[in-house]
C-alpha cells in the first residue's frame, strides 16, 4: 500500500507540476549590468543573456537603475529587440510533451513609440511567417500579451524578434511559459488526489 501511495503522489506531483513555469530569466534579471544598458550580441557575447539565446544582429539588456525612462515591468531590467543596433530576437527552448498546449505570457513596451514584435515558433530561420505579431504600446506603458501554442516534440523553441533596424524597437518583460491543462490531465489529477484521500484515511482509520 506504501508504494501505492508514493506512485500517487509521484503521478499528483507530475500533473501539478505541468502548470508550472517553464522558462528560465524570464525577466531578464540576469547579467545584472546595474546600468543604462548592456548590448549583447548574436555569437559574439561571452556574457549574453543566461537561459536566452541572442537572435539577429543584438539586442539590448535595459536597466531601470540607470535610466527611469525604461521602467521595467517586473525587476529591474527588460530587453529591446532592437539592439545597438537590430535587427535582434531572443530564443529559449524549454521541454515540452508532443500534442500539449502551451501558453506563453509576456509584456510588452515600446522604446521611444509603438514597435512591432513577432513571435515565432520552432521556427529558427524563420522560414514561416510569424506564428503572431503584437504592436506595443509606447513607453513607459506595459502590456500583457499571451498566445497558446502546441508543442510537436520533447522540447520547443519560442523566440521574440523585430525587424527593426534602427536601435529604438519593441520591449520585452517578464515571459513565462506554463502548460495548459488539457481535460484529461484534470480529470486524472481528481482521480489521483482522490486515491490518495482514500489511501491516508484507511490509513488513519
């Protein structure tokens, strides 16, 4: 009956888990460059971005510490897509399970005014058109964006980018990616919770 229970648990553990985030610096907080900005560029940065890999030409790490103009929206620091100069993106691949939906949440802003961002998806040379386009608001406005999105293999690649050759461009805070519960998963987490509900009074009684 132990090992029953610790199977339960461990299957509980695994569907409550799924909702968690799944993206690493997802605001950005790391290098802390405790200034005006940090241009990092693609393949030429022994620092970058950790968790992120830099796409297109570069793209701006921005701190609030040295610039109140550029409010980050969670922290201290956001990127612009549009480095010194773009046009630039930035990339995390992250595990997923083929056939599940994933919502993948951010905010955006606008340095200078409203900006163009695409998202693409496992989509590296961006052979497809972008899976969206999101027009920021101008700064020092932030706005929550969210798209749902589904994986086709064990691990996913989600990339922000701009076109944007100048080096004023789209802004990007504070993303996250989280599992949707399909119904299934739900249902199956009831019927685990409740077996184990089940398993601990008989083990009391």
């Amino acid at each position: 009956m132990k090992t029953l229970a610790r199977v339960l648990l461990a299957s509980a553990v695994f569907v409550l888990t799924a909702s968690a985030d799944l993206l690493s610096n997802g605001s950005f907080e790391l290098p802390n460059i405790g200034n005006n900005f940090y241009a990092t560029y693609y393949g030429g940065d022994s620092v970058g971005i950790p968790g992120w890999t830099v796409t297109g030409t570069s793209v701006d790490v921005v701190s609030v510490l040295g610039n109140n103009s550029y409010p980050a929206e969670a922290g201290n620091q956001s990127i612009d897509l549009a480095g010194t100069p773009g046009p630039g993106g930035v990339e995390q691949t992250f595990a997923t399970i083929a056939g599940w939906s994933y919502n993948i949440s951010f905010w955006v802003s606008g340095n200078g005014g409203p900006q163009a961002l695409n998202v693409f998806w496992n989509d590296p040379t961006h052979t497809y058109a972008p899976v969206a386009t999101f027009n920021t608001p101008a700064e020092p406005t932030w706005t929550q964006e969210q798209i749902t999105l589904q994986a086709t293999g064990s691990s996913s690649t989600v990339e922000f980018y701009t076109s944007n050759t100048s080096n004023q461009g789209p802004m990007l805070d504070n993303v996250s990616a989280t599992a949707v519960p399909e119904p299934g998963s739900i249902l199956l987490l009831g019927t685990l919770l409740v077996g184990v509900a089940s398993l601990l009074k008989k083990r009391l009684a």
